[in-house]
C-alpha cells in the first residue's frame, strides 16, 4: 500500500525522528500550495526533480532546508483541520519498548563497563545481526534496527515477522538519499552520514559506587591514620598491594576506592611488602645492605627518619639495701624530658638480695611498652638493658663478660660487667663497674680500669662493625658507641669543710669551684683513664655521702667527704655520634647513701647487615607478666583508694 506521495507505509517508521504526529500532513498542504501556485500561471516555479529525489526533498523538515540553503517556500494555510493520525499497535509497542531503553540507557554510565551494566544490556532486547551490511550510517542503522519490537524476532529462513527485511532495505535507500544530499557524495559513491543527534543540554555526571559502608565497618582506618595513603606514597613510592588500583582499573572490572581502601587498611601503619620483597628478604641472613633488608637503611628510616635514638643510662649504688624505693618513677622517667626514651641501660652496685625483684620492679616502672632485652650480675654487679618492644627485632644477639678486680674477696663487691649488641649497623658496649673505694687510693683505681678493658672479652660471636680501627689491648675501641657507668670511687681532694662551704655557697646548681677538686677529672685531663671518653656537664650536688633517709651528707664520726662518685662516662668511634642531653641525679630516692645519678642521650644509628647473630625477639616473657600485672594491680588499688577517700569525704548536715 503506497501514500499519496509514492512512499510506502513502512517508510513512516525511519523517519519518526524528524516528524511529528501531523507531519504528513503539513506536507501534504505544502504541495497542494505549490501546485496550485503553478495553474495561477507563475514562472518562477522551481524546475521539478526527478521522483525519488524530488519525493524525498519534499519530505525534508525545515532544519535539513536551511542546512541545503534552498529557499523556503510558504505553504497555505491547510484546507481542513487536521485530524490526530491514530498509531497502530506496532508504533505503540514501539513506543513502549522505546521508552523502557531510554530509561536503562539512562541509568548506564557509557564510559564504563563493567560485568553489572554489561548483565543489564544482556537483559534488555537487543538486535541480531545481519547477514549483510546495510550502506546506511551506524545512526540510522540503529534506528532501523531498533525501530520496531518485530525486528528483534527474526525467523530462521532470515525474514522477519510482518515484511521487516523489505522495511529494512527500503529505509536504507532513503538514508543514503539523505546523506548525498546533506554531503554531496550521494551519487559519487562515498559513504553516507547523519548528523548526529546531540541532546539539548549536557547530561548530569553520573558516579558509579556500589560501595557498602555497612559492610566497610570493621575494615574502616582510623582518624589518626586518614593520611597513610598519601603519607605512604611521599615517603615509599608506592602504596599498592598485590591487588592494586591500577590493575583493578586495567581489567576494566567493576571497582570502588572503599573496597581497595579497606583491602590495604589490614596493613595498619605499616608498609605494604611486595611478594618480591618477601622471597629475598630473611631474618636470619640476607643481602648486605639491600632494598627489604631488616636491619637496612629503609627499615631504620621507618622507625628514626632521622637516625638518632634516645637511650638512658643510669648508675645506682644500693649500699645491699633490702628495701627498694616505693616508687622509681623520678628516677627512670624524669619529668624534664617530654617523652622517654627508646632504651634504658641500668647498672647496680652493691645491689639488693633479691635481684630478680629489682628486675620486677624496673619492669613495671616502664610498662608494656618495654621488654627486658637482656640482664645480668657478676655477684653483687647488676645490669639491665629495657628496649621498647617495637625494637627487639633489630637486635642481635646480647654477649656479656665479666671481670673481678679483688681476688681476695669471696663476694664480689668490685669488678665490672660488660653488656655488648648490635642494634642495626651500630655496635654497643655498656660496662657497669665498682672500684677500689679509698680518698686515696686513684692508683688502685686506675689499675682497676686498665685490667677491665684488657680483660674484658667482648665482642665473642657477633663481628666487629670496624675491625680496621679496632684493639685486641682494649675492648672500648672494638665497640661503635661505648658507655661506662658506676660506682668509680673518686673523691674531693678537700676537706670537708670547705666542701660544706662552697655548697651552702651555691645550694642549687653551681658546683663548679667543687669540680676543680674532682680526681676524676684530674685523672682524665692528663689521659691516665678513660682514655678517649667524654663526659657531659655537672650542675648536681655530689651523690655521695648521705644519710640514708635524709638530705644531709656524713653526720657519723667518719665525717667523709662530699664526692662525685657516681659517674657516667661516654665515648664513640665517629665524632658527635652522641650528643649528652641531661646528666643529673635522683635525689628523692634516699633507701642508700648514694643518689642514683643518670644521663639521656642522643645516639646516631647507621644502617647494618641481615648476616649478623640475630636475637630473634627473644625477651624474659616471665619478668613481662609478672612487671605488667603488678602495675595493673597497682592501678586498681589507687583508685580504691581515691573512691574511699572520696566516699568518706561526704558528710551529713542534720
């Protein structure tokens, strides 16, 4: 069946989308005009074109016109009044289905794919392909494809219900009519194109997320660790694990930053390793200073950016004592320095029976945060070494070594015990000693000193950091960063009193006059002892003589003199590796005749090697629960106290 103008019915369907419902119509009207223009008897009529052609530029809208630039011609009004063209039920099934894909095109993002959206395309009714190629553009093809449900329901002998195959190939021939005309290649064999149809304003941005937050919630990072992402990326260049961002994006799945951020939120804090990483890298023996290396310059940049740690060092001696101070808080966590510090290096002389209570003791003073590394005695010699936990990894093996400077006696009271480890690439020595008591006895002492360094037989298994600049005569050369501590004997040589004088003189912090009368520092001014050691500033009153439980000096018949007994001395093979910051003593501790004297430092830490005697994290686990359960026990107990002080505080008013 064919219209008035020649087309077939089929035809209407391609061109809906420039024509509304009365188009044919308003066409229809246009040519009745024109025609009756031409029997007035007008010579100015356009020459008329051949049928197809002709047909098809009188069905052009008034846009395509004004793109061709021909002159518009104005048609009368129309005769009769239109009448609404009444749709068939192929164009209302059309519309339907029309409808319904806009709506899923619509809730699609067309720059993503994914295996969602790619399910939801499956689902909706998309066309076959044909056998043969149609001339006309992907656009128009679309819409012929697409412009009726029936298409979609092609027959096995290759034509479709209600004669959509000629439908199909008569739309074809107009659409390549168009495109020669809109081109001017509809005749010289080129290929055919539309305009392509661009909607009225941009559309909204639409993101994709089918991130749960729900499902998040035990994975979420903490607020103090908002940063790690960027953080990690400044600092180690990468961020990713094995199954990054960017691989997630190159397989084109479907993805969302929440999933990926809680995937690396498992590491907490700590840098995510590579797989690579993994293999090559051991606890035990490594590569020498390689990428991964645990005791290599990454690792230790991790923990010190800027390679100095903070260590304690402190001498005390207990005058065998029983009774142990109530509390140790003044003396290991002093309240000058805001934070403590990374290691806590304790030597006792003349030290309690019961040392493994001291131990217990120490190890609640510092709490969880530090475990006993190693401990130990050379009879009544003490010596602990706390290091925080975080840190135990990065030790190697702990080597002690004894020396006794009195034969005679069965206990030993005077001698010296020596503690040595690596910690990365920087080997430590810390030597507690006791020697010969006597105001005038500095050459006994000093003999003591010479016997210990050349007795002293350390390191034994662990290697020398620089055996270059190392000597079998003395032990404090083999040894990065040396420290000497205790009960050195050396007096004032003045009376006592003019030493009471100078300090009623100056009762705070000017000892300076007191100084000058120090052994000492006489002996090594003239290097007789502690040969290439410093020591840092005194400005606190000597710690030695007092009476137990008093702030005031010898009061017995004896009269000893006021001394600097309790020293802390330093020395490193590198210049300015460590830097004193506090030397003071404890002066509230008074259970002994002696004041704790202690010092912080800043020591430098140089990368090392994973082929060293490692310690493996081994620490007295037992001194651990027993210290941690005390202080718990400790806390429970004060605030009973301050909830029955509280309580019993409350009075009635009759």
């Amino acid at each position: 069946m064919s219209t008035p103008n020649g087309f077939p019915q089929h035809s209407r369907v391609c061109l809906t989308r420039s024509m509304e419902g009365g188009a044919v119509q308003d066409l229809q009207a246009k040519k009745a005009g024109k025609a009756a223009k031409k029997e007035a008897g007008g010579d100015g009529a356009p020459p008329k074109i051949s049928t197809p052609i002709s047909e098809t530029l009188k069905l052009l809208p008034e846009e395509l016109k004004a793109n061709m630039k021909i002159k518009s011609i104005t048609p009368r009004p129309p005769r009769k009044p239109r009448l609404e063209r009444a749709a068939s039920l192929d164009e209302k099934s059309w519309r339907k289905w029309r409808r319904f894909r806009t709506s899923q095109e619509s809730l699609t993002d067309p720059n993503e794919t994914s295996s969602s959206n790619g399910s939801l395309q499956e689902a909706s009714p998309s066309p076959p392909s044909r056998g043969r190629a149609s001339p006309c553009t992907p656009c128009c093809q679309q819409d012929s494809l697409h412009s009726s449900p029936d298409a979609l329901e092609a027959g096995p002998g290759g034509k479709s219900r209600g004669g959509a195959s000629d439908l199909g190939k008569r739309a074809s021939e107009i659409s390549s009519a168009f495109g020669g005309l809109l081109w001017g290649k509809g005749f010289a064999g080129g290929k055919p194109r539309l305009s392509q149809i661009m909607p009225a304003r941009p559309l909204p941005p639409m993101e994709l997320n089918v991130a749960s937050s729900s499902l998040r919630t035990a994975n979420r990072i903490d607020a103090d660790c908002l940063d790690y992402r960027h953080y990690s990326q400044h600092k180690f260049g990468r961020v990713s694990s094995s199954l990054s961002d960017s691989r997630l994006q190159g397989n084109g799945s479907l993805y969302d930053n929440c999933s990926t951020d809680s995937m690396k939120s498992t590491f907490s804090v700590l840098t995510p390793i590579r797989a690579k990483d993994v293999r090559s890298r051991s606890y035990l023996e490594g590569s020498l200073l390689a990428s991964g290396a645990l005791m290599g310059a990454e690792e230790l940049s991790r923990y010190f950016p800027n390679r100095n740690m903070g260590i304690f060092v402190a001498t005390w001696n207990m005058q065998g004592q029983k009774e142990l101070p109530a509390n140790l808080d003044d003396f290991l966590l002093p309240t000058d320095p805001d934070f403590a510090q990374d290691m806590y290096v304790i030597g006792v002389q003349e030290g309690c029976p019961d040392r493994r209570e001291w131990e217990i003791r120490l190890q609640e003073t510092l709490g969880p945060h530090y475990v006993l590394l190693h401990s130990a005695a050379h009879g009544v010699l003490y010596m602990s070494v706390f290091i925080r936990r975080d840190l135990i990894w990065f030790c190697s093996e702990v080597e002690y070594a004894t020396v006794t400077t009195r034969i005679v006696s069965q206990i030993k009271t005077k001698g010296a015990l020596g503690i040595s480890f690596t910690f990365f690439g920087t080997s430590f020595l810390f030597i507690t000693s006791h020697f010969t008591s006597g105001d005038s006895k500095v050459n006994e002492r000093k003999l003591d000193y010479n016997k210990t360094i050349q007795a002293l037989t350390l390191p034994k298994n662990v290697p020398d950091t620089n055996p270059y600049r190392s000597s079998a005569s003395d032990v404090t050369t083999r040894f990065d960063e040396v420290f000497w501590f205790g009960d050195f004997n050396f007096r004032l040589n003045k009376d006592r009193e003019t030493v009471d004088s100078i300090l009623n003189q100056n009762p705070d912090t000017d000892v300076s006059k007191l100084l000058v009368y120090d052994q000492l520092t006489s002996e090594m001014s003239r290097g007789s002892i502690f040969k290439g050691f410093q020591e840092a500033d005194i400005h606190f009153r000597p710690s030695y003589k007092f009476d137990i439980g008093k702030d005031s000096y010898d009061t017995t018949s004896k009269q000893r003199t006021p001394s600097y007994t309790d020293r802390v001395v330093f020395r490193s093979r590198y210049k300015d590796d460590i830097q004193a910051v506090k030397y003071s003593s404890c002066p509230v501790i008074k259970t002994s005749d002696h004041r704790p004297v202690f010092a912080l430092f800043r020591v430098k830490v140089r990368p090392g090697r994973d082929n060293i005697p490692l310690a493996a994290g081994l620490f007295d686990r037992d001194l651990y629960l027993i210290g941690i359960r005390r202080r718990a026990t400790r806390e429970l107990l004060k605030r009973r106290e301050q909830k029955d002080q509280r309580s019993s505080s409350i009075c009635s008013i009759s």
